[in-house]
C-alpha cells in the first residue's frame, strides 16, 4: 500500500524534479563558464568584483536556461505518458495485441476465432485420414482385387475390362477413416446386342432389351441366357446379374489359401447395386468395406443393378437398370480444384459434418457430392479461393436448405431425375427448419 502511494507521488513529483534538476545542472554550468571566460589572471586581481558579478549572472542565466529546459524534458515526458495510458485504458491499438477494452494493463487474450479459422482447424482436426491409415487400408484392397480378378478371369466366359475405381476414396473426398472403396466391374455389351429401352419414362432408369443374342458367340450366348428372366422375355434382369456376381465372389471366402496367407476375416452381404466384401484385419483398427459392382457397359452409358423403389410391384419394374455417372462424376471431382481453391475441401467438410448430425445423416453423401456440382456451375471461378471456403460454406448451406424445404434436387448429370422425389415430406422439412435456426444464429455450431 505504502509503496504503491509512493510510487504514484514520485510519478506526480517527476516534473518539478525534472526543472529543479535542469536549473541546478544549468547554474552549475553558466557560473564556470563565465568563470573561465575572463581575459587572464591580472584582469581577475584588478576586477575582483566584477568576476564575482560575471559569475553570478552566469548562474542565474544557467539556472532559468535550466529549469526551462526541464520543463520541456518533463512536458515531453507527460505526453508520451499519457499515450501509454491512452494504449493501456483500451484506446487504438492493433489487432494482434489481442487486447480488452477498457483494461488498465496489457493483457494479451486469444482472439474470437472466425468461421473461417474454424473451417481451417476442422479440416485439420476432424476431416483427414491418417496417411499411415490410407496406405495399410489400400494393401488390403490392391490383394483382394488381385484375387478377385484371378477368379472371374477363370470363371467368365468373357474379357472384362479394366476395374474402375470410384467413389470418395478414389476421388480424393474420402473423410475421418479409410475404410471405404467402390471397385466397377464393366461387361462391355456392344450396343448390336443390347439396346437400351427408355419406354418407360422413368428419369435415370432403363430398360436393357436383347436384340441380336444369336450372334454374341457361343460362350456369352450361354452366360446371357442366364441373365434374361424366363418370366418376361428379351430383358436382362439386374437380380439375375447381381446373384451370379456374388456367387463368383464367394469363391473368394472358399479359397482358403487365400484366406490363411492375407489373415483377413472377411463377410460378405449385398448392399444396393453392389456385393460388399468386409474385411477385418487384426493389425488395423477399422473395418474395411469395398463394394463390388457390376456394370453393363453399352455404348457410352454405364448402367449398375440397382433395384428401383417399385421393384417390388413386379413386371418391367423389377428388370430397370439404374444409369451411373460415376466416371463422370469422379472426373469432375478430380480436376474442378485449381491451384489453392476449396471446392473438395468444402465437400469433405460437409461430409464430416453429416456423419457426426442426426439430424444431417438422413442424406447420403451422395447428395452432398450433387450439391457441389450445381455450387459449382453456377459460380464464378474466382470464387473458390482458399480464402473464399467459409463464404462458399455458408451458399452451401443455403441452397441445402433451398433443396430441403422445396423436396428438389436433380442428378446433375440427368437433370429430370429428382434424387428427393423417393423421400418423405416431413422429415425433410424438420431438416430445413434445423438448417434455417442454424443460419439464424451461429453456423459455428455445425463444427463445433
């Protein structure tokens, strides 16, 4: 307490010392000088008097000299003060001080983070996959495709073509695990053959119509027969396709050697268009799950066994093959991010997002994946900065609302299919709501 009072009396008495100070040193200075400045030591016996005059007036000269210099000194001295107490009170100061207002010392403090920092250590955070997790999991993968492609070369009557590798793992958007692969298995069809039959007007869905079977060849007249249905003549059935596929990859699970060398423990279901093959490898901590899909390859157009919503009806319902875009979808995905842009970032953002919201998780990511595309298309180039991702974040989450409250979103590469048409109203609606309370109050709630 005693030093404190102290110390705030020596601040308030700094000026006058500074005068009195300057006065004393300038007396000091002004009587030697006049001292030294006589003619020799005659004049100084002859004009004692004098010289004590000289010396006197030379000290008071010094002293007012002095004490206004001081006073100069000490009015300097209080300005620069008083802009340090400016600076600490919370008065102008630069960002990077991280300083609060009205604080009487300078206490750095961490800065409000802004969405977009928030993005950068969500990316960092949350959405990356190990590297080391990556590699292990595509080992896996490269041994069992090795397999698998021992097996059909064996038992088809025909070349298949090269695999093609798609979906979020082969396309660069794959988020928080490596744990999951699509393989594409073409059966190129030459369109004398087959033809695709659009007959029934339904979007993204097709028929595919035997035309000239008879001349295929022997072999792949056999293996065909097998795949159009006895019930409903010249169409090939996706069921049919879909179980001898499985049957063939059975084969995998048969081969024990296979088994015992590889130490996998692996299962085996359908799932949509694809027969799933899911591996669990004592040295790596996640499940694997690699999808294996049949796609008949006529033409220009890939078309894969996935059943249609109707399916169950019967007739020609059970025997549409549903058009795929993948290669065309990881095209686009692979090459739309130039030098230092944020589209796929930004997927892979919302992606992470979805698997961590109830509320978001109705949606595949597939429809995310379509959301870009239409983002994408329809802004400007110069928008896609880096420095841009959380301004894209936020249209992102716009046009999800936009496509939630309206029940619309089309395929971007078949644009008269509505991806929601197959869902219910209601649900959909609460998702809007719940996407509109966001943007009202914080979108950092999202990843937070």
């Amino acid at each position: 307490m005693h030093r404190q009072e102290g110390n705030q009396n020596a601040d308030q008495m700094s000026p006058m010392g500074l005068a009195l100070a300057g006065g004393l040193a300038g007396g000091l200075l002004g009587g030697l000088t006049a001292y030294l400045t006589q003619d020799n030591e005659e004049d100084l016996v002859e004009r004692g008097d004098d010289r004590a005059m000289r010396v006197i007036a030379g000290a008071l000269t010094g002293v007012t000299i002095g004490t206004l210099g001081g006073l100069g000194v000490a009015a300097v001295s209080n300005q620069f003060r008083d802009q340090s107490e400016i600076h600490s009170e919370g008065g102008p100061c630069e960002e990077s001080q991280y300083l609060h207002c009205n604080e009487s010392i300078n206490t750095p403090i961490a800065p409000k983070e802004t969405l977009h920092n928030k993005l950068g250590h969500y990316l960092n955070n949350q959405v990356k996959i190990q590297q080391k997790s990556r590699k292990e999991a595509k080992k896996v993968v490269m041994a069992i495709q090795i397999e698998l492609q021992r097996v059909l070369s064996q038992n088809l009557p025909f070349k298949i073509e090269a695999f093609e590798y798609t979906g979020s793992s082969y396309e660069g958007v794959k988020v928080v695990k490596a744990d999951e692969f699509d393989i594409m298995i073409p059966i190129k069809i030459p369109p004398s053959w087959f033809h695709v039959d659009d007959s029934m007007e339904i979007p993204g869905f097709s028929l595919i119509r035997k035309t000239n079977m008879h001349n295929c060849g022997d072999s792949f007249d056999k293996y065909l027969e097998k795949m159009v249905s006895q019930d409903v003549t010249d169409y090939l059935s996706p069921v049919l396709l879909k179980r001898h596929f499985q049957s063939l990859i059975q084969q995998l699970f048969i081969n024990g050697n296979f088994k015992n060398q590889m130490n996998y423990h692996m299962t085996l279901a359908p799932k949509g268009p694809a027969i799933t093959i899911n591996v669990k490898r004592s040295t790596y901590e996640n499940e694997i799950c690699i999808d294996i899909v049949p796609v008949l390859k006529i033409g220009q157009q890939l078309f894969v066994p996935k059943a249609h919503s109707q399916h169950k009806d019967g007739g020609l319902y059970s025997f549409l093959w549903r058009e795929s875009f993948s290669l065309q979808e990881k095209k686009l995905l692979k090459t739309m991010d130039g030098q230092n842009e944020c589209r796929r970032d930004l997927l892979r953002v919302m992606k992470t997002i979805q698997l961590g919201s109830s509320q978001i998780r109705m949606l595949s990511s597939y429809y995310l994946k379509t959301l870009l595309f239409h983002l994408n298309k329809k802004t400007s180039v110069n928008d896609w900065s880096c420095a841009c991702l959380h301004e894209r974040f936020k249209d992102f989450i716009d046009d999800l609302i936009e496509c939630t409250s309206s029940k619309h979103l089309p395929n971007y590469f078949c644009p008269s299919a509505n991806l929601l048409a197959e869902h219910a109203k209601q649900p959909l609606k609460e998702l809007s709501s719940y996407l509109q309370r966001i943007r009202r109050n914080e979108y950092e709630k999202l990843i937070d």
